[in-house]
C-alpha cells in the first residue's frame, strides 16, 4: 500500500480527472493560482485554502482536511465520537421509509440544536495515512469524518447504501483502514457511495482505476449519504431520539405481503415491522 503521495499530488489528479486547470481552480476558489501551484509542488495548504478549495470542488471542507491528512478546525470535527451505533440504525431504519416519512427525519435532523457533549469522550481512533496511505484515508473519511467510528457501523451503513453490493465485515474496513486488505475498484466505488462523494473523484484521488466508467448513485443512496453527513453534529442523545422517531413510523408487515411490495426492517416477537413501498 503506497504512502500517502501528499495533498498536491492528490489535487493534481482531482483536477485532470474533471478536466479542469488550475486557472479555472483559481478562478473558482478565488486563490491565487501562484499559491495553488505551490501547493501542487507540495507546500502543505492552509486552512483558509481547504476551505476555498472545498467550495470550489463541492467538498465538505472536513473531507478536504482527512483527505490532506490534516487536523480540522473543532467545528468541523464530528459532534459525539460515540453516536455512531445509533446513527447506523437509523440510516437503516430510514431507508426503508416512505419519501415523506423520509423527509420529516431530514427536517428533525436538521432543527435539532447542537448540545454539549454529555461527558467528555476519548479523542476518537484514526488510521495512519502516512504510513498507510489510501486505504486509512477512506477509513477515515468513513469511521471517523461520518461519526461512525466503529468499524462494524461503517461495514453496515456500506452495505445499506450500496444496496448489498459492497459488503465487507468489520474487520475487512479495519483492515483497510491499517493497510493489510488491498483497495480494489468496488470498494472504492462503494466508499465513494458512502460518503457522497463522486466515484470517479474517488478513484482519481486514490488511484485505483473503476472497472467501468462512474455513474451517478442513484437518489435514494445518495439522500442516505447526505443524512449521514448531517447526523454528525447529532451527540449520542439526539442520535438515539430521532432513530427511535425512525422507528415509530415503521408499521406490522402483513403475513402475506410481498417482498416487491414492502420493506421490511426489523423482526420482534414474530411480526416484521417495516413500510410499504411507494
């Protein structure tokens, strides 16, 4: 697994895979492209840069940092390091919901405050991108920028949004993350589903070159990514709130009902509990 090659040569490829310059990036982000091309030489960029460089690309500006291998500012970091169960389960949950139902989870989300953490939590775990390279980088970006950070709430929430195509084990994304399970194209196109960010970046980025040319994720996949974005300035608290609002929509599925017809979700006391499909 090769060493992370620094944030220049990564924007580098970023930029030939859009088939832009760095004269459109300067423009864009309003940087001066000589400071763009010494960051491209390899001086490390500023945190100003990463948030103008974010905006420009259509980054999450905390992305930017992880994929820099840079720390981010307090704000940008994830609200509750121990969240991460809960935010799985509703992503679960949520998914099988109707697209109205769908939407008032959005909306709680969005309007819930932000709170003080309940107790001070451990600075959560991250991979060694330095001395990993690109697989820690994408463990990062999944563990820990999305609030996830156990490995096996990050296997789930992976194979929920790739619809079961990209199903790896807890260990399989622990491997990842500490160099020892290789990258291939579908799991860098299942990452790239994750967490919201265009398969073909993605695989630029790392250099893993896709089996067949990116399409766009499909809507549903890529409205789950966008609550998992926003889920990470829930604490443990909120999380657990709006999973069990997630849950009190979920109806009985009928005995003879079929599987074209209705999710279902989760199994008590011999009745699925899901929701129609509509």
């Amino acid at each position: 697994m090769a060493n992370h090659p620094g944030f220049g040569v990564l924007l580098t490829r970023l930029l030939s895979n859009r088939r832009v310059d760095v004269a459109w990036l300067s423009s864009a982000s309003g940087i001066p492209e000589t400071e763009l091309r010494a960051v491209i030489s390899g001086v490390p960029p500023l945190a100003s840069q990463l948030d103008d460089l974010a905006s420009a690309l259509g980054f999450h500006a905390a992305d930017l940092y992880v994929i820099a291998d840079l720390r981010g500012p307090e704000a940008l970091t994830p609200r509750d390091a121990a969240a991460g169960s809960a935010i799985a389960d509703l992503v679960r949950i949520a998914m099988a919901l109707p697209s109205g139902q769908r939407a008032h989870i959005h909306r709680l989300v969005d309007q819930l405050p932000l709170e003080l953490k309940e107790r001070p939590s451990a600075p959560p775990f991250m991979y060694d991108q330095q001395e990993v390279g690109f697989g820690a980088m994408l463990a990062n970006l999944l563990c820990g920028n999305r609030n996830l950070h156990s490995p096996t709430a990050a296997a789930k929430t992976l194979a929920l949004l790739t619809e079961g195509r990209v199903y790896l084990a807890a260990s399989t994304i622990s491997g990842i993350g500490r160099g020892r399970v290789p990258l291939t194209p579908d799991r860098v196109a299942g990452f790239a589903t994750a967490l919201g960010i265009p398969a073909g970046d993605l695989a630029a980025i790392t250099g893993v070159e896709l089996r067949e040319p990116s399409r766009p994720d499909g809507p549903l996949a890529a409205e789950m990514a966008r609550l998992l974005w926003n889920c990470r300035r829930l604490t443990t608290a909120q999380a657990g709130r709006v999973r069990d609002e997630a849950e009190s929509m979920l109806v009985a599925v009928p005995d003879d009902a079929s599987g074209e017809d209705w999710n279902r979700v989760c199994h008590h006391h011999g009745k699925w509990w899901g929701a129609p499909r509509r």
